[in-house]
C-alpha cells in the first residue's frame, strides 16, 4: 500500500506554487545486501501525472536516478484558489497512489 | 633478542611512568576562548548587543521583513536560519518524521499504555511538554533532555533499547517536540542542579579541544569566525540555536539530534566526538537550551 502524499499548493502572485513530497524507497537496483550479496530489487517511481480541475498540467517521465522520497515542485499559470490538484504516480512494479489538493 | 626484549622492558618502563604522572603531575593544559560574558537570566533576549541579528529572526513579523536577506549569500546568516523552521519553507523530509513518530509512539503506547504517561510525567498530553526540556528529575537524580527521557521512558515501561542518536529515537523526539511547537522554551534556572550543568556547559563552550585548538565560541560569539566565512559555511549566533533540534539535515539526509550535531561539530574541530547523551553533551545542551529561553520550539525544521 502506498501511503498518500503530502501536497503543499497555494497561490502566489496569480500562479499556483505547487510542491509534492512523494514517501517511496527509490530503489536503484544497483544497491546490494551487504550480509546476503543480492542486490535489493530496482524500485523506483516511473510516472508522475498532476491534473488541475481535470486537466493535465504535468506529465513526468523518472528513473532510478531521483532520491528517495522525492520532492516535486512546480508552478501552473491560469490556477486559481480553490481549483481541485490531483497528483498521482505509478512505479515499476505497477503501484500507484494518488492525492487529491485543493490549491489555496 | 635481547635487545628487542630490552627495548619492550623500556617502552612498558616509559608507558608507567606516562601514566604516573598523569595521575600525579598536573592538570591537563586546556586553553580557554575568552569569556563572552553571557547573562543567562536573559535567555534568547541576551543575543541583542551580542551578535544584534534577533532583530531579523525574533519573529514572524520579523522574519517577514528581513525575507529579503536569503536570497543574500553574505547576508543569510544573519537570518540564523530560522526561515526554515516550521511552515515557512516548503515540504521536507522533517514533516514525515514527525507522522513516523507519532505512529511509533502510538505501537508503543498501544503495547503499554504507560509509555506515553512516563513520556508526559504522568498524562498522556504531550502538548506543550517539550518546552520545559532540559530538566533536573529529582527521581532520577540527573538532568533529563528529550532524548534522554525517551531512552529512560522505553527502559523502564517496554524493557526496550531506544538508544538516543538512533533513528527510532530521532523520530519520537521530532514528534514529542512538534507537540510543544510554538511555545517558548523556558528551562527552569531556578533550579539549583539545572545552574549547575549551565556552568559546566559554558565551561565546556570556551574550552578549546582538538588538533585545531578550536572552542565552540572560535566560531559562536562576537569579533570570532561569526558572520565571517569558514569553508563555505557562515557561522551563526548560538541563541536560539536548540529551538529546532532534532532537525532534517540536508546535506546528511536524515534527522539529527542536537547530540550528534555537537559530535559533528567536534569531528570538524578535528577531535573525537562523543556519544549522544553523554553528560558533557547533556550539559552543553542545557547551555544552549538557555540561551534559547523564550524563543518558541521550531520543531519540524530542516538545515
């Protein structure tokens, strides 16, 4: 189960200041056990989606190369307060989350 | 052979008679940075006239108008960093430890519902408790941080090692300190032992240690290192400085008690660090704990 995000988005200067703190391991897949010599399987977050009132405003594309618990923060001009954010992710072994926002 | 036998009779000569005179010959040769003459009595107000940066820190009003000097590399420290602190920057890493702890507070308290009554001394509110940490605990007969009750709280009620320094004990501290967020700090100076480890503590403030010959004051009080650039770093004032602690450390990637900032800090004065909860450490806590008297608890933070 993946636990939902923790989403901060308000209005500033009339764009919506949007930031997303994602709870995920990041596995590389390059990392190894050091007690067993396996490597710790590769589990990281492939897609990230955010709709602003049901239209899409940020499509990301990431690899193994982002942190662990990565941050993601962006703007969106033409926001306004009170408009529904929803962001959601997908990983490499297909689990997805999804939070919903309401910009302030 | 026998030579290399004589030169082994030397060395275990010369070794005894290094450890004679340690215990006979005088003291250790320690030099001391000069007093700053800090009045405790004032708490966080006694950095006016001392480093005079409270004026863009004090508070919200404050820090609202002093906004401008982050974006300053040679003026940012005068800021002492307290625009990290709570809700003013953005998510961090030191928001979700404050929902770990409360979850591991709440496992531990479902398995003995004592735990959180020893956290609380005696009810199960955590508000506004952590405010009062450092403190003497007369049952105890020693001087208590949060860190310190934890370990003893686990100890006692669940039989379990929480050792202060560990991640589990970091996220319960976070939490127990978020809970007194916005209070002033008041260490109780009244109490007698309390003065005690204040005094030891700012002993230890201006003793000079390590291959640098470095005190905490080389870098923390005025016409030192403070404001000027030590390897790409700016040192602050001290005062208000344990208001944020356990704090999300950026460059480490993890939560830090104070402790294991002062072991940082001593690894970089070139000297070994020591253990988190150490008494030395206990005592320099309660040092700057006071000097952050009236400043509120700024717990979650990042740094």
């Amino acid at each position: 189960m993946a636990e939902p995000m923790k989403i901060r988005a308000r209005m500033v200067d009339g764009t919506a200041h949007i930031v997303v703190l994602m709870i995920h391991p990041m596995e590389t897949g390059q990392r190894k056990d050091p007690r067993s010599g396996q490597a710790y399987p590769a589990h990281f977050i492939q897609h990230v989606t955010a709709t602003v009132n049901d239209k899409p405003v940020l499509n990301v594309q990431c690899g193994p190369a982002i942190s662990k618990n990565p941050m993601f923060g962006f703007r969106v001009k033409g926001a306004k307060a009170g408009d529904k954010l929803v962001v959601a992710w997908e990983d490499n072994k297909g689990e997805k989350s999804r939070t919903e926002a309401t910009i302030a | 052979m026998s030579d290399r036998k004589y030169i082994m009779l030397l060395s275990a000569l010369m070794l005894c008679l290094a450890a004679v005179s340690s215990v006979f010959g005088e003291e250790l040769y320690r030099e001391h940075y000069p007093d700053a003459k800090i009045d405790p009595a004032r708490g966080v107000e006694g950095d006016v006239g001392f480093s005079d940066t409270i004026r863009y820190w004090r508070d919200e009003a404050a820090l609202e108008r002093s906004a401008g000097l982050a974006e300053k590399p040679a003026e940012q420290w005068k800021l002492n960093w307290k625009h990290m602190d709570l809700d003013r920057v953005e998510l961090h890493p030191g928001h979700l430890a404050v929902d770990e702890g409360e979850a591991l507070v709440k496992k531990l308290a479902a398995r003995e519902a004592a735990f959180l009554t020893c956290l609380g001394e005696g009810a199960a509110d955590l508000r506004g408790k952590a405010a009062a940490y450092p403190k003497f605990d007369a049952a105890l007969g020693r001087i208590v941080t949060v860190e310190g009750r934890i370990e003893q709280c686990a100890k006692s009620v669940l039989n379990e090692d929480i050792r202060q320094g560990s991640p589990a004990s970091n996220k319960i501290s976070v939490y127990f300190k978020s809970q007194s967020a916005g209070k002033p700090i008041k260490v109780d100076l009244a109490e007698a032992k309390v003065m005690e480890a204040y005094r030891r503590g700012e002993e230890l403030f201006y003793r000079k240690t390590g291959q640098l010959n470095f005190a905490c004051a080389s870098c923390h009080v005025p016409g030192s290192i403070m404001g000027h650039k030590l390897r790409g770093e700016t040192p602050t004032t001290p005062f208000g400085d344990a208001a944020h602690y356990p704090t999300y450390r950026t460059p480490v990637g993890a939560l830090e008690s104070i402790h294991e900032r002062f072991a940082r800090c001593h690894g970089q004065m070139r000297t070994q660090g020591l253990k988190p909860g150490d008494p030395a450490y206990v005592d320099l806590e309660v040092f700057v704990s006071v000097l952050s008297n009236g400043y509120p608890v700024s717990v979650p933070s990042a740094r």
